[in-house]
C-alpha cells in the first residue's frame, strides 16, 4: 500500500489528495490471487501552496461549484423542501432517469418523519440504502444442480466476448470446472476468431454455430461440460429483423439469458435496449465498461428496467481478473458518490 500511494504522489506531487484505497485480489470474483492495491486520488493543479512567510490576503469567496452539468430540470415537487429539491437535482445529475429519481425520493421520504425532510444527510443516508435495496445481486453459479447454460446478449460493443472469456477463465482454471464455449457470433471473423484464441490459452473447446440447429448439436456435444457459455452477435435495438433472428436461435435452448450493457450506455437508450431484448427473456443482467465512465446511473435503470438480477460486472480489458461480483451496497456507494 505505501508504494502505491508513493507511485502516485511520485506522479502528481505531494499536493495530491488520497480520496480512498482498496485492497482486493484478482481472481475468482476477488476471492483468491494475488494482492492489489488501488489508490484513488485527486489534485487541483491550480492551487498554488502558500509561501511561509507571505502576507495573508482578504480574498472573496467564489460561489460554490457544483459536480457536474445543470440541465433545465424540472422541480420535484414545489411543496417540497429545498433539501428535497437539491437532491433531487443531485440525483438527476448522476444520469439517474426522472421517474426513477422521483420514485426513490418519494420513498425515503415516507420512511422519514416529517421533521426530517430538510436534513439532507439524513436523506442521502436513506437513499444509499434503497438504491442498495433496488439492485438486486447474484453470486456465481453453484453446480451442483448440474450443467449451466448460458447466453450473453446485448448490443454492439458492449464486449461481451471479453465479458465470456473472463467468466471462461475464471471458472475453468481457478475454480477447475469444465466449461465450453459456444459462439453464433458468425457475421465477424475476428470475434470467432478472438474467441478461439482465448478457448486454446484456458484450454477449453470452441464450437461455431452458424444456425440453430448447429447450436442445439453444439450443446449436445458438450454435455460433460460444467458451464456452457453461449456468446452472441451484437444487436441493435432498433433492428426488429435483428431481433427476431436472435429470438429464433434461443426459442428452443433451455438457458440462463445475460443482458450485457455498457456502463457508457445512455439513459435514453437503456429503456429500449431493454424493450427489445426483452422479447427474448432476460434473467440477468452484466454492466461492463465501469473503468469508462465516472456516471453511473445506468446499473440502476436497467436493474430496475429489466427487473432482473445483476450477475457481474466488468472494470477493465483484462482477463480474468477485469470482473467483480458487486454488492448493492457497493454499488449503491458508486451511483451516488459521496454527499
């Protein structure tokens, strides 16, 4: 930990703030591997130390900034207190949709006696747990119900190819399953091919599937196998034929569906990605990208859009370790930052 933190004061100065460390290890959903330290800080590259001997000036007080952009929102509720109103700005700002911010205030404040409602601390306190409460999770699969049956869908460039290969390898050389790749990814080349390139390093079998039947035989082939893990191509919500494809080649697997969608995604295009891959059931939902963005409203609207579980998450390119089984607390901490 101190050659962490001495990396990044070596790197941004001795005026950099330490806002928060973490220890976690790499492997098996942070359970086992090695070690890591993360360091997260903060500098104000224009602020000036003051001399030791220099006069003290009067200065003027500059107007507080807020977090992030003011959009023209509309106010919650006129007859409201102005602690409500200003989180329910907060909120929004966090790219947290109207009706979910609104639903969420509207909550805590019939949990909260009336002399409350202007403690906005008291208030956030309150908010951190129901949002906690609203993203429901799930720990990875136990088998001894016997085999799984997975299948990742999503739009393009969500990665969940990658996403595949993490939860493969993971599974496969730490937790000594045995798990088979199944792709219908066909329309790109280098997704099958990234995908065979990944089932020969975790050693692990690799079948293409180019119509459902040769799925349903790919499944058939792999009936030892602990986990099967389907992977997709990416689909566009606005595509109906797209669609429909994708609901033809699962309509007769029996299989647990991942709804894969970026932390990047934006708020307005969550509600019809939702709507159209809903058309083929979803059980569980993986947010990736996390390491993209610094908003993350989007876990809860699609947790509460979907109304299903979320599986996994994903914070970086690297395989295996890049995937987490969050908790709603953590979560929660992430989407609301602190007061």
């Amino acid at each position: 930990m101190q050659e962490a933190v001495a990396s990044l004061r070596a790197e941004y100065g001795s005026d950099a703030i330490i806002l928060q460390t973490t220890q976690r290890r790499r492997w098996l959903w942070g359970r086992i591997g090695p070690k890591v330290y993360e360091v997260v800080g903060a500098i104000d590259r224009d602020y000036k130390a003051p001399q030791v001997n220099s006069r003290p000036q009067a200065r003027e007080e500059a107007p507080a900034k807020d977090n992030g952009p003011v959009r023209d929102t509309p106010k919650f509720d006129s007859s409201m207190s102005e602690a409500v109103q200003n989180l329910y700005r907060r909120l929004m700002r966090r790219d947290i949709p109207q009706d979910l911010t609104q639903s969420l205030l509207r909550e805590v404040l019939t949990r909260l006696p009336k002399q409350d409602w202007n403690d906005e601390a008291r208030i956030w306190e309150r908010l951190g747990a129901l949002v906690a409460e609203r993203i429901v999770t799930v720990d990875p699969w136990e088998f001894s119900g016997g085999q799984r049956v997975v299948v990742l869908v999503g739009p393009t460039g969500v990665g969940k190819t990658t996403t595949i290969a993490k939860i493969a390898a993971n599974f496969s050389l730490i937790d000594a399953k045995k798990v088979g790749l199944i792709t219908v990814d066909t329309y790109r080349i280098a997704a099958v091919d990234q995908l065979k390139r990944y089932a020969e390093i975790i050693g692990i079998p690799l079948h293409v599937a180019f119509d459902p039947q040769e799925l349903k035989e790919g499944i058939a082939k792999m009936k030892d196998r602990d986990l099967i893990l389907i992977d997709t191509a990416g689909r566009s919500q606005n595509n109906f034929l797209q669609i429909n494809e994708l609901k033809n080649y699962l309509q007769d697997v029996d299989a647990e569906i991942h709804l894969v969608i970026s932390a990047t995604t934006k708020s307005t295009d969550v509600d019809e990605i939702v709507r159209a891959f809903g058309q083929v059931s979803i059980d569980r939902v993986i947010i990736t990208k996390l390491d993209e963005t610094t908003s993350y409203g989007v876990i809860l609207q699609t947790c509460q859009r979907t109304r299903a579980p979320l599986s996994f998450v994903t914070t970086g390119q690297g395989v295996p370790e890049d995937i987490e089984v969050a908790t709603g607390e953590k979560l929660a901490q992430l989407i609301l930052g602190d007061m």
